[in-house]
C-alpha cells in the first residue's frame, strides 16, 4: 500500500515537471481528440451493416500535445453484436492515427430492417511519455448503426405420395416463406417440367395474393395431370418463384425447388371376370343322337308289330 502511494506520487511530481506553469502551455500537454470517420463527413448518416452482419468503422486519435499518450479503448456494440478492435494504442506528440473497429455476429435477419442504434467508442489516457496518468482523461463519440433491408424467400414442394397413372393426377402442395427481415409477396411463378404430356392447373397463382410478413409462410396446391397416353416415365417438375420486393427495389430474389413424379401406364382389367354381352349370339351345342323322347317311341312301335312264329316241317 505504501508502494503504490508512492509511485502515484511520483507520477504526479513528473507530471507537474511536464507541465509548464502557463496554462496555455497546460492546455497543449492535454490536447488530443477522438474521431469517427462518418460516412460523407455526416455524423447523422448511419452505418449500414452487410446481410452477413458485418460493418468496418474507422475512427482517429489525433494528438496535438507535447509527449507521446497511451490509450485504452471501450466499445459499446448494439444487436448484441461483437467486435474486433484495438484495446489500446500508443499515439506520438503531433501526429494522427487511424483504427478500425469490425463490427460483426449480427443477426440482421432476427431484426426489423431500417432499425437503428448507436455504438461508442471510449478513449482513456492511463500513460503520458511513458508514465502512469493519474487524471486518466476520456473522450468518447457515437455513430448509429442499421438494420438492412433484406427481401429472401424459400419455397419448398412437397414430394408426391406415390406414382400416378396415365390419365390421372395428383396434387402437389407447394409452400413458400418469407425468411428476409421485411414484409414480402411472391412476384411471378413458373411452373416446367421435362414431360410433354404433363400440363398443371393454375392453382400457384394463389400465392401471388397478398403478402407475406417475416417468418410466415403462404401455401397452395398445384394439380398435375398426365394425359391417357403417358409412356411410363419419371417427370421432374420444378417450381420457380420470384420475390416481388426486391423487383420493386432494383434487386432480384428468384428461388426454385423440383420434385420427381413417376407416371405408370394405366390400370389393366386383367384377372377380373368380364361381364356377359346380351348382344353376343349364344352357342348352342348339337349331337347327332337322336332326342330320348324320339328313341323311345320307335322302340316302343317296334314291340308292338305282331310276331310270327315258324311251322314244323313235315
């Protein structure tokens, strides 16, 4: 404890070496200033940060006095960002430094686009020439920083529950979410596929109806028909949608999914009965025997003729 007071008095009385009875000439041993590089000059324009959450600020020490500071530096970061900076620095008598300050780790996506908020950056002396500086003078300075605007959409079609045949269809349900940070619709939709004799119904454009705020998703259903005469195939239908915002603003958002649908020829009766024609002729079966009926009547006239019986010979 003695120790430390000590040195703090030894400092000071170095210190009041250092510095010159008129205060003009106090006023030059303390003359530095902390700076922020604005963007344009314009403290009131903000720093807008990257769709990955990055921002590069520079900032300045100039140091206008007689003997050399050594600077600690404090950064406060908004959007629970992180940083990357300088913690301290050693800025000669009459010159100028320059520093950057990464801003990073930002979310954009889990704020609201254009939201703004400040960060600062804090300069303490602790040292002048070399020698501990009891006063520990400070600056600070401040800049906003700000959300983009990012306009982003997934879609997603769901994959068909089994093959369909010839002559049939099946239904498709197609999903589409806005995962940017702003309110959002779905511009134009395309539907392709690589089978000649598949056609879809319009039920996409459903999803071309109203819009879509951040985080929420729109659905629809797409009908797929194969025509009576579809060679057994497999059919990749893809999707592709077009986000409606970012057209609007210059920019361009277009997102596909595809999906495999496999037609089969169309079901057989084989193995099932068929049914009788009334109008096929029946098949009658003939025999060359005579009808029982008949046989029966000849024999019984053949009975009846009267029997002659033979005479004995003399």
């Amino acid at each position: 404890m003695e120790r430390s007071a000590r040195s703090l008095l030894l400092s000071v009385a170095i210190l009041a070496l250092l510095v010159p009875a008129s205060p003009l000439m106090g006023q030059d041993l303390d003359a530095w200033d902390l700076g922020i590089i604005y963007l344009g000059d314009d403290a009131e324009t903000p720093f807008e940060i990257s769709r990955d959450g990055t921002i590069w600020v520079e900032f300045f020490v100039e140091n206008s006095g007689l003997v050399e500071i050594e600077l600690e530096f404090e950064y406060e970061i908004p959007f629970e960002g992180g940083h990357d900076a300088p913690e301290s620095a050693t800025v000669a008598a009459g010159s100028n430094e320059t520093f950057d300050l990464k801003v990073s780790d930002i979310d954009v996506f889990n704020f609201e686009a254009r939201q703004e908020d400040s960060f600062s950056i804090t300069a303490t002396v602790i040292a002048r020439q070399g020698i501990p500086d009891p006063l520990n003078t400070q600056q600070s300075e401040e800049g906003d920083l700000v959300i983009p605007t990012i306009y982003d959409l997934s879609i997603d079609v769901d994959d068909p529950i089994g093959p369909m045949n010839a002559g049939t269809d099946t239904i498709l349900r197609v999903s589409v979410t806005n995962t940017g940070n702003v309110q959002d619709k779905v511009g134009d939709v395309e539907v392709s596929d690589d089978c000649p004799l598949l056609t879809a119904d319009n039920g996409l454009d459903e999803l071309m109806m109203g819009n879509i705020m951040p985080g929420k998703a729109k659905q629809a259903n797409l009908k797929v028909m194969a025509s009576q005469s579809h060679p057994k195939r497999h059919c990749d239908i893809t999707v592709t949608i077009s986000s409606n915002g970012a057209m609007n603003s210059g920019e361009s958002v277009v997102v596909s999914d595809e999906v495999r649908v496999s037609v089969e020829p169309p079901p057989t009766n084989e193995g099932v009965p068929e049914e009788d024609d009334p109008d096929d002729p029946e098949e009658v079966l003939s025999s060359n025997l005579p009808a029982p009926g008949l046989l029966i009547s000849l024999l019984g006239f053949i009975a009846a003729l009267p029997q002659t019986s033979k005479r004995p010979r003399n």
